[in-house]
C-alpha cells in the first residue's frame, strides 16, 4: 500500500502532466527538474497542437513516480527534422520523476514519437 507521501507524489506528478498540456509555462518555475522538458515540450506542443494525455499507470515508490502514458494529437508542424504528416498519431511516453518537498527535482523521460512518425509515413 503507497504511502501519504506517494500518493501526494503521484498527484503531483499527474498534475504536472496536465498542466504541460494546458500549455501552463508556470510548471516549468515550480519544478526545477524540468529545466530541460521545459525547451522541448512547447515544440513537441508545436508539432501536436491537439497533444492530449491518457495515463495508463502511475507508480511511486518513496520519493519516485513513474508514469506510463499514451500521448495522441495531429502532426501539423515539424518535430526534429520530421516534416508535418497531418497524421493523427499515438504515442507512449514513459518517464521517472524524483520529487524532494513536493517538486519534482529530477525527471528522465523516453517517448516514441520518432517511431510513431516514421511508421505513419507512406513507404
């Protein structure tokens, strides 16, 4: 059974999630370890202007919170030098936050966009 901490964790880091796809750019100041999500999400953001978010899994662990998500949207712009398909695509994301005092202080993430566009393209 997670405890208080891990469950306050857990919303946490939904919250985050959220509130990067509200395009909420506050986020990034009051979670230090998104210094670098903070210059790559407004592009992804960019690329997928419909990005919505479906959290399939969220588990913590002390002060650790992993999440296994699905991310679908349109590819409009373009997104490390993949041209627009105009494609709905989906996409999973799974990412690894350390959260100290109720900021995430650390996050690694992969996603598979790169796969999603490449298969979405005609062969």
């Amino acid at each position: 059974m997670a405890t208080e901490t891990e469950e306050r964790n857990k919303a946490i880091v939904r919250e985050v999630n959220e509130r990067m796809i509200r395009r909420d750019m506050t986020v990034y100041d009051e979670h230090p370890g998104l210094s670098e999500t903070r210059q790559f999400f407004p592009r992804l953001l960019q690329a997928f202007p419909d990005l919505a978010i479906r959290i399939e899994a969220i588990v913590a662990e002390g002060d650790q919170v992993a999440i296994h998500a699905w991310y679908e949207g349109t590819h409009k712009g373009e997104l490390m030098g993949y041209k627009p398909s105009g494609r709905a695509l989906r996409f999973q994301v799974v990412s690894m936050d350390r959260l100290e005092n109720g900021r995430i202080v650390q996050h690694n993430a992969e996603a598979g966009f790169a796969r999603a566009i490449f298969q979405a393209r005609p062969h």
